[in-house]
C-alpha cells in the first residue's frame, strides 16, 4: 500500500527540510512560573474503529512562537494579521554562537542586508527545548534591536524564549513597536549558519497577542 | 517607522495568498460534545511596558487541523512525523459544491492526477467556522477514500469537521490506514477551484494523533 514518504513524494526535488521548531510536550521548557502544558489524551472505542483525540491547554507564548505587536502593547498589531509575506521567504541564519549580549557591533560584523529575515543561532539552542534556562541566557540588547529596526528587518527569530534578557523589554518594544515579528524558542542546533528559505505559520488565533507556530527551514 | 505589509515586502512578487484555515475563537464550531475553546488572556503592567498574554485550551482536532494516522490506530505514524513534502506543494481544489456524498463517480469526474494533493470543496465552506453543522453534512464515502488511495493521494483536505459523516469512520480508515494525512475544516469559501501551491503546517505536538494547523493556498 502506498505510504507518502519523503523520498516516493518528491524523488527529483532536491529541497531539504530543517523542522526548528521545539516539540510540544509536557516536559518541555516555559518560561518561569507558566503552568505549562497539558496533555489530556482520550480514547474511544466504537464497533469498527478506536478513536484517540487529545484536548491541549498551553500558553500562547509556549515553545516555538509567533509575537505580534499587541503583546507589548506596542502597536494594535495581532498575530493573525502578521502577513504571510514576512512569514514566509528567505532568511538567514547568523551564528552568534558564544555571545550573551547581541548589539549592534555583533550584528553589523553579521553585515545583515536591508530587509531581510534574520534567525539568531546563540549557545540558547543547547537548551531551549527542555531546558534549563541560564540565568543570563542569550539577548538582544536594545541597541541591536534598533539597529535591526533601522536595517527594516522582515521578521527576527531568536533560539531564546525570549529576544530580551528576563524582566527586560527593550528588545521586545523596539522591534514590535516598529511592526517587526518575532519568532521565539526555535531549535537552531541542527542547521548550520547561512541562507536558507524559512516558512513559518502560528496558529490563526483571532486577536492574538501570540499563537503557537510550526517553523521549517529550507535548503 | 518601517512596518512590515505585503506591499512593501514584495513589490514585485505576484504571490497572492489565500488564508483557509478557520480563525480560532471562542465561538468558533466545534464537534459536537466537545469542550470548545477556552482563551484566558492576561494583562501585566511593568515600569516600561504593558504586556498582554494568553492561555489556551483546545482539541487537537479544533478548527483547521490535521489527522495522522494514530488517530484512527490505523497505523503508529503522528501528527509530528508527517513528512513536510506530504504538507508542501501543489494542491488542486476540486468544485464538489452541491454534493452530499463525495464518491468515486464525482472525484473519477474530477480527473485528479496520481500522487496528488486535492481539496475538496463542497457547500460545508458555508459554516466551517461558526456552524452549525447540518445533520448531513458533505462527506466522503467510503468508495470515494478507496477511490483516492489507488490514485496514491498525497494529502486530502476538506472543508466540513470530518471527513466522514458523523458517526461514520469508513473515509478515515482507508486514507489513515494508507498513511495520507487528513487536513479538516478548512474554509475554501473564498478560493476558486483549481490549481495552487499548499502550505499546511500542524503544530509540532510530540506523539499526538492530530494537531491544530495553520493552511495557506498560494496561488
């Protein structure tokens, strides 16, 4: 019987698939004092079939993530009115492995062009899916933030869960404040810096201030 | 201030996106019995900022979703699993308007090429999003999911909360227990039947059976 797998769907296409984000589950890392995630898995049993269903209840800010203005009250901005356009198209991937303060000397080393999609690859990736989170992890500062801002920066993703150091916000208001989404808590550990085409899509939360999103890059 | 739209981010690009997936609200449709969907936003006011949250609580199979084959134990393959090639590339929507049991006959006429991923619009499109479901809703046979298992289907998306008829499970035993993956409760009220480029990606819940998705045409 026929199973679509990668290799009997698309023999000649030579595109490859880097899946950055974070698995969804109730051991994964939150952000202090959230309740985390819960997984309540069901089973029904009827005369031809057993049925699994599953009901979630997580935050809107849990593992990889879509911020939109309105989290920082930054802009009316929600996340289901991000346009596909930012969310999707090329992008690359900067190493900054090593630092814990990304500013603009960092990113102008990066020589980021105009209008482009940037993804952070910093040492946060070694933990960024279970954990734990260092006390000083990988940021941005508010002055790279502006400088990103400056540059008309599409969309920055971080492998943080957050693009600020905790209980900062400078990152968080320049960048949202200037319309610019953030994709927070990806996995960069598995793709190696440079470009790639990135497709990412939250969930369609109507009013959002964030939703939950799936993540890929392409090669 | 830079603020990220489509028309400044692709002035020269002639994409044009078409978002089916179904806004998640609290008002939202759901299967009957089903909790719903709770969201709990909150509000924190620090010394710089005003920052806004959520928690959500949902189905697995709530609003635009796939199925894997887990789902119906018709085989070990989750939601997490499905191959991104499975969930990217070309799609055709198939015009089934008007029809209550989608068969062999109807989707014969269709012409579907093999290995192809086809969507099925029908006159379900008109309440998707916030019901209610009549008690007949249009659905697949069991015929018509054989029918596109021997065509080797990629992906079959549909535009009702099942793709059988409540209470039935043939439609999914046969395209789960083929290993295609089911995309529910799509809105194709506002795409023309033909041919477009998918992009459907669920969330990346670890082991589950299904997953609320995010669904783009590209056209």
């Amino acid at each position: 019987m026929f199973r679509p797998t990668p290799a009997n769907l698309c023999p000649t296409m030579r595109v490859r698939y880097f899946d950055i984000s974070v698995p969804i589950c109730e051991e994964m890392l939150v952000w202090p004092g959230d309740p985390g995630v819960k997984i309540e898995r069901s089973r029904h049993v009827s005369h031809d079939a057993t049925i699994l269903g599953a009901r979630l209840a997580l935050g809107s800010h849990t593992g990889t993530h879509l911020d939109a203005p309105l989290h920082f009250s930054a802009g009316e901005g929600t996340v289901d009115a991000i346009p596909p356009e930012a969310l999707i198209g090329p992008a690359r991937v900067l190493d900054l492995r090593g630092n814990i303060e990304i500013g603009r000397a960092e990113l102008e080393a990066a020589k980021i062009a105009p209008r482009s999609r940037v993804l952070l690859r910093t040492d946060n990736s070694n933990w960024v899916r279970r954990g734990p989170m260092p006390e000083r992890p990988a940021h941005l500062t508010g002055e790279g933030a502006r400088y990103l801002v400056e540059r008309e920066t599409l969309l920055v993703g971080v492998d943080g869960l957050s693009v600020d150091l905790p209980g900062r916000h400078e990152a968080h208001l320049a960048l949202l404040g200037a319309g610019i989404p953030l994709l927070e808590a990806v996995d960069l550990s598995a793709v190696e810096p440079g470009d790639y085409h990135l497709i990412c899509l939250p969930l369609r939360l109507a009013g959002g201030e964030a939703a939950p999103a799936r993540a890929l890059l392409l090669k």
